[in-house]
C-alpha cells in the first residue's frame, strides 16, 4: 500500500477512535440495585428501570476530576480535527504546513498531550467511583491519538528542503522537476529560477 493511503487510513481511523472515546460515556461502567452508572470525561448517566439521567461530574469526583475530564475532550477533539486537517491535505495532495506552522508536529504535540490527558483521567479515578470497572474509553483514546501520531509520521512533513519533489509535482510552466524549499514553504523550479 502506498505510503499516503496508509497515513490517510491510520489517521482517519485514528480520528473516529479518539473522537469515540472523548465523546461517549465508554470510561466507566458498573452498577447495583438495579442502576447502571456509565461515565465519560463529559459527564455520567445512571439507567434504571425507568430510563436514564445524567449526573453531574462533580457528584461522582469532584470539580477536579471534572476538570481533567474536560482536558481529555479538548485534547482529544482538537487531536482529531488537526489530524483530520492532515488527512485532507495528503487526500488532496497539499503541502502540510510551513515555516511557521506545522500542521504535523501539532497533532504529534496535542496526541501526546491526548494520551497524557487520558491516562491522568484514568489514575485520578475518585473513591465514589471505586465499585466501577474500567471500560474501553481509554484504551480507545491511547490508540486512537498513537495511530494519529503515527499518521503524521508516515505522511511525513512534504518534502525535505531542497530535495527533489514527490513524483508528479512538475514545474506547470516548463514541466521540469521542482524542488520544495521548506524555510519558504514553496516549490522552487530551477529551469525557470522562480517560486511556484
């Protein structure tokens, strides 16, 4: 499989996993007396015979524990809409960022961030919480932003300063080969010794 399909499909995958574990009460499950608790970094629901209620955060662990919560959404949301951008641009044959913002190295930074974001959640579980059993909201998170830093790695960051470029990129004036010149973002031909 080529080298871009691979990157588009590990980071498309990726995205819908951590988008799925941020977004969905998949972290926490677990219940008695005829209640079941499912609890997300967004907040938590109890279901009963009667249907299902949401619950505040703070009445399970705390605002300290609500707010760690919302750093794994922010984290995980802004993971995979960078990441998501990433896959555009390898699907449309777009240079990834430019001096002075690489596209790439966010989503690596805000993954990491992800991960970390996730596992503090995980560990800081509050004593209130201790009858539940983990569910699979973290494992989707840590795979989800790893196959999205690893998107980012495989799609690589374009080409490397004054190499040639990617097969297909020609010059549209005379056809010759360009050469992507990173300091200014640009491909440059040396045929016609402009910037395209």
């Amino acid at each position: 499989m080529e080298k871009r399909k691979l990157g588009m499909w590990l980071g498309a995958v990726g995205a819908i996993l951590l988008l799925l574990s941020v977004a969905t009460k998949l972290w926490w499950s677990g219940g008695g007396m005829g209640m079941g608790l499912k609890v997300g970094p967004l907040g938590a629901e109890a279901c009963g015979e009667l249907g299902c209620a949401g619950i505040d955060m703070a009445q399970i662990g705390g605002g300290a524990w609500q707010g760690v919560g919302y750093l794994v959404f922010l984290a995980g949301l802004g993971t995979s809409l960078l990441g998501l951008g990433v896959v555009w641009a390898a699907w449309t044959r777009k240079p990834i960022g430019s001096s002075r913002f690489d596209l790439n190295k966010m989503v690596v930074r805000l993954g990491a961030a992800s991960i970390v974001c996730a596992i503090a959640f995980a560990a800081t579980r509050p004593s209130q919480a201790v009858g539940l059993s983990m569910g699979v909201g973290l494992y989707l998170a840590v795979i989800g932003a790893g196959l999205l830093m690893g998107a980012t790695l495989v799609l690589g960051q374009g080409v490397p300063a004054g190499n040639q470029a990617p097969h297909g990129t020609a010059c549209a004036r005379c056809g010759a080969p360009m050469r992507w010149i990173s300091e200014y973002g640009r491909f440059w031909c040396d045929r016609e010794q402009t910037y395209v």
